[in-house]
C-alpha cells in the first residue's frame, strides 16, 4: 500500500510517534532527530550525528545517522527528512509543534518527547531540556494571552479559571497571582482576592524565602483599602477609571502609595487635588503616573521659573 507524506503527522508530545494509518512509535533517537528539524528548522548532519551518538567516533556517528534515516524511511514508506549537508524535514510533514491551547484550564499541558529520557547523551540532553524548557515557557504565555484575552471580553469568571491554573503551575509566578488577585476583586470578591495575595506570600517564603514584590504589595494595598465593587454586577461592567487602571497596571512608584491613595479618593469625590512640595521629589510623576492609570484626558500645562513676570504665560 502506497503511503502518501500527507497521510502522515509526527506526533512530538507526550508520546512521539509517526501517525498515519497505523501508528509508530519513535525510539528516543529518532524522536530527538525529528523534534529537532521540526524545532529548528534545519541542521546540520555532522552535529547532528555528534549529538545523537556523542559516545563513537565521527565517522561511526554519521553511519549510524544514515542507518538512522534509511531506517525510517523502510519503515515508513516515505521520506520524511531530505538534504545532505543540511538536514530539514519535507516540507509537507505536519507536526504538533504549533501553538495550541488546551481545551480546559486545568488539563494538563503537553510536554515535548514525552518523559523520554536523554541524561547519558550529554549534549543532547542538554538542548531538550532547552526546548523543553522554551516550550513551557510559551505554552504559558499562551494561557496567559487567553485569560487576558477572557477578561477583556468581560468573561471574569472563565478568566479567572486560566489565571488559577496558572497560578497553581507555577507557584513562583508573582505575574500568576496578581492576575487571580484582580480577577477576583473585578468578580467582586475582596476577600477572595486578598486570599489569593496571602497564597501568593506563602508560596515565595516557602520556594525562595522572600516576600512579595512591591508591585505584589502595592496591588493587595489598593485592594483593601478600595470598597469591593457589586458582586452582582453584569460581567464587564466597568469600574472607575482610576481604580480598574491601577488594577491592570498598579502603581511602581515606591513610598507614594498614602499620596496614591488621597488623590484617588479625592477624585472618586469629584474634588480638586493640588500637589505641593519641594522640588525634585518626584510631584509630577506622581500626577502624571495617576492620570495615565486612570485614562483620563487631560490637559498639561507646565510652568517655569519667570512665567509669574509675564502676563498668561502659562497659557502661551
């Protein structure tokens, strides 16, 4: 029966085999090879041969990849790797290596070549656990795209499951658990949300022995200090201005929070707020820094020294 390379898929998580009308599982070598073109695109034969028989001479490990390939291509009726120097996998063989979510929140995430095990192949051991460790770190950013795309469209609830699993798969993630302390506080959960900072402390004293970072702190401040908003509201209902800014982005202006903290409830109150002190110390940046969380629009005007002698100088 004639095999076609569109029949076929490399299947390179969890469990690498080659699918097609039956399956067949790939050694660890022959995994590592193909999740190698499939990574990077292409290779070149020489170091692909050193790293896959790291323990022979050079000559011996490019036989060996040579018997490798012919091999594959017996067995499967096609040939799913061209080139001489330069090895790349035919351009018409699919792989699982593209960027894909999984379909609930807590299932678990896919882990490239499976558990198969590479330590006594010291330089390629090394480079799949690069890639292991690359594809984690873009299968969470991916989730966390997808809570942050979740809450956008005002699904707090949905976005608050992705942010949670986020949070419980990297317990190290202050990123992780300032998202399940917003989340909770937009749902209307105060308590819920400072739980979540007091969970977030626990586990950094517990893996690092450190306390949460001052943006960490400067978010759980703004939370209690602000009223919780009505857990009935409508999903997406909007929250002030200043307060639903400060929550996305909390303010990193350190040793300002009480300040931070007057002017938002002097603007809550619809009253005026006038800034004074000593030169330097950083008044306009606290002004700006606020207006620009809140989204307001505004107008800036900046005075100088000598503007008092001419007549609407400020207005000029």
């Amino acid at each position: 029966m004639l095999t076609f390379l569109t029949d076929l898929r490399l299947r390179l998580l969890n469990h690498p085999a080659v699918l097609g009308r039956t399956t067949h599982a790939l050694e660890r070598r022959d995994a590592a090879l193909l999740a190698w073109l499939a990574w990077q695109g292409a290779a070149n034969r020489q170091e692909l041969a050193r790293a896959l028989w790291p323990e022979v001479a050079p000559a011996q490990a490019l036989a060996s990849l040579r018997q490798r390939l012919f091999r594959l291509r017996r067995t499967l009726g096609v040939e799913l790797v061209q080139g001489r120097e330069q090895l790349h996998l035919h351009p018409a063989v699919a792989h699982d290596l593209a960027a894909t979510l999984p379909e609930a929140a807590h299932e678990a995430e896919d882990e490239l070549l499976g558990g198969l095990d590479y330590s006594d192949l010291a330089g390629l051991d090394e480079r799949v656990e690069g890639w292991r460790a690359r594809w984690r770190s873009e299968a969470e950013a991916r989730r966390a795209g997808h809570a942050e795309a979740l809450e956008a469209q005002g699904r707090l609830a949905d976005a608050l499951g992705w942010a949670q699993a986020l949070a419980q798969a990297n317990p190290l993630s202050e990123h992780a658990h300032r998202r399940v302390m917003r989340l909770h506080y937009r749902r209307g959960d105060r308590a819920a949300a400072l739980a979540a900072f007091a969970v977030c402390r626990a586990a950094l004293r517990a893996g690092l022995e450190v306390d949460a970072g001052e943006e960490t702190q400067a978010l759980a401040r703004l939370i209690e200090r602000s009223e919780a908003p009505r857990a009935l509201q409508p999903l997406g209902a909007a929250l002030p201005a200043a307060l639903h800014a400060a929550l996305r982005h909390p303010p990193q202006l350190v040793g300002r929070d009480a300040a931070w903290a007057r002017i938002d409830s002097a603007c809550a109150a619809g009253q005026w707020v006038l800034i004074v002190g000593e030169a330097g110390i950083g008044k306009s940046r606290l002004a700006e820094e606020f207006l620009r969380a809140a989204g307001s629009q505004a107008l800036w005007l900046k005075a100088h020294a000598g503007d008092a002698g001419v007549p609407h100088a400020l207005l000029a």
